[in-house]
C-alpha cells in the first residue's frame, strides 16, 4: 500500500500569497522534492498544523493503549504511585 503525501506550496507575488497542492505517491522522491522546491526563490513548504487532541480524546486514547490503573481506595492508589 503507498502512502500518499502532500505539499503545500506558498508562492509569493505582489498580489498576495498563491498556494498549490502536490500530491506526492513515491515517497522516495520527496528528499530531491524538498530540496528543488526549497531552492526556489520565493517559493516554501507549508506544513498542516496537526489539530491538538481533546483531553477526551487523550483519555479515550490512555484506555486504548492500557494506561489505566484501578485501586480500591486512597491509600492504595497512593501506593500504586508512589511505590511506598
């Protein structure tokens, strides 16, 4: 299965700003990619900002992946954390 990638690209003119999207399939070619593109004057890559996790989803994700710990009361929460 490929995985596919894309580049955002800002060009600027004396308008404003122009983007282009690429659509890369062979990621083997994106280090020569980035490099071409980054020589370019006036040309840069733009990245995805990655959305922040809820801490819903941070939670939901923790139970997922076992983060849980269960204790009968305080005190042995307390030893659980502490190993005392």
């Amino acid at each position: 299965m490929l995985r596919k990638f894309s580049f955002f690209l800002q060009a600027k003119n004396i308008i404003g700003m122009q983007q282009v999207v690429i659509n890369v399939e062979n990621p083997s070619i994106l280090p020569s990619l980035r490099k071409i593109l980054n020589s370019l004057d006036g040309v840069s890559i733009a990245h995805k900002p990655r959305r922040k996790k809820s801490g819903v989803e941070e939670a939901e994700e923790d139970i997922r992946m076992g983060r849980v710990y269960k204790a009968n009361n305080v005190d042995e929460m307390f030893e659980q954390i502490l190993g005392a």
